[in-house]
C-alpha cells in the first residue's frame, strides 16, 4: 500500500476498516465524510475519482450498484514457462 499516493492511502483505509467492521460496500459520499473532506459535491466526486482509479488498478473493488469495497480482483498472469 506505501507504493501509493497518501490520498488513496486513506481512501484504501477507510474501506479496509469498513471491511473489518463487517460493513462491506460504502458510497463516496460517506468516504468523503470519513475522511475528513465534507460531503459537497466536487469533494464527493474527487474521492469517487481516486476510488474509481483504484478499482481499475484492482486495489477496490466498483459493485454494480456504484459502491465501493476494499478488496483485490484477482488479475490473470501469463504462464511464465510457455515461450509467446
């Protein structure tokens, strides 16, 4: 995790904390507020931003519904032995 930006740092804590606590899918509104930010809107949307780029480097996971979760999608390896 200390490969990452502070920002995500914390928005990665907060949904690992949530996670333990047994409360799985959060909205970046309530991550916004978490942390610190306020809940107005182009707070809201830098957190959801930062939480989207994760979710696409595979550090969240997005649900459907546009909520967030701490957890890592599993990535496919190629097969190190095979000679592409």
């Amino acid at each position: 995790m200390s490969v990452l930006a502070p920002d995500y740092q914390r928005i990665l804590g907060v949904l690992e904390e949530r996670r333990s606590a047994g409360n799985g899918t959060v909205k970046a509104g309530e991550t916004a507020g978490e942390l610190g930010f306020g809940t107005t809107t182009a707070k809201v949307e830098g957190v959801r931003s930062r939480a989207r780029r994760l979710a696409e480097r595979g550090w969240l996971l997005l649900e459907a519904s546009g909520m967030f979760s701490a957890g890592r999608k599993l990535v496919a390896v190629p097969d190190a032995g095979s000679s592409a």
